[in-house]
C-alpha cells in the first residue's frame, strides 16, 4: 500500500466547509472489498465513518464530511471537478442537493488536477 501524506488545511469557500482530512492511495484488491471497482473513466463517490471518499485509479482520497450526512443518494451532474450531487441528511426526511468541489482539495495533496480530472467521464455513488 502507498500512502500520500497530507495536512490539514479548510478550504472556507468550500460549500461543505468540509476539512480535508487524509488521503491514500490503495491497490485494486481494497476497491474490490469496498465494493468500489471503477470502470476506466469512472470515478465512484461514496461516505461512511464520517468521511467522504472519492475513488479514481489506484487513488482513494478521503475527507471530512458533515456531521449529519447519511449517505449520498445520486451524482445529478460532473463538471470536470465540480459535482453536484443528492445526499440524505439526518435531520431531513427528503435527499438535498449538495455541491462538492474537488479542485482545492486535489490541490491541497498536490495533485495536478487538470491531469488527474481530464480522462473521467462519469461518477457513480457506491453505498456502504
């Protein structure tokens, strides 16, 4: 397993006001067990333990999400970065539509993101 090591830093203009907590780069067999293999321009979003994990390649990059997400229930749109997407809080019966901006977090690990962004297509929500 190789393992990128990042700080913690908050990224204010981040709707989610999310922290960017740690990031890991896995090998094939933990998306297998996760239930997270990708297709090849497929990135898969998922939540659990209190974190938000994005999933493209061989990396697996986790941040803190907001203390009342229960689960992200679909990607509505992908915008080379930028997603919108529903996600099921606990204080709210009905799914809101929430926005996640992964340019400043993919920055903040040093990772080019225009490189990194530019051969996926299509993000899938993977639940737990």
């Amino acid at each position: 397993m190789r393992v990128a090591f990042c700080w913690f830093f908050e990224e204010k203009s981040h709707d989610l006001g999310c922290y960017l907590y740690f990031c890991t780069r896995i090998e094939k067999q933990m998306s297998e067990r996760n239930n997270i293999e990708t297709k090849e321009n497929e990135a898969v979003l998922s939540s659990g333990g209190g974190f938000t994990a994005f999933n493209f390649g061989d990396y697996h990059i986790r941040f803190k999400a907001p203390y009342s997400l229960e689960h992200y229930v679909d990607v509505v749109k992908w915008d080379d970065g930028y997603l919108v997407v529903l996600a099921k809080y606990s204080h709210n019966a009905e799914p809101e539509e929430e926005y996640i901006d992964l340019k400043p977090i993919l920055a903040g690990l040093y990772i080019d993101s225009d490189a990194f962004l530019k051969p996926i297509k299509t993000v899938r929500v993977a639940y737990a």
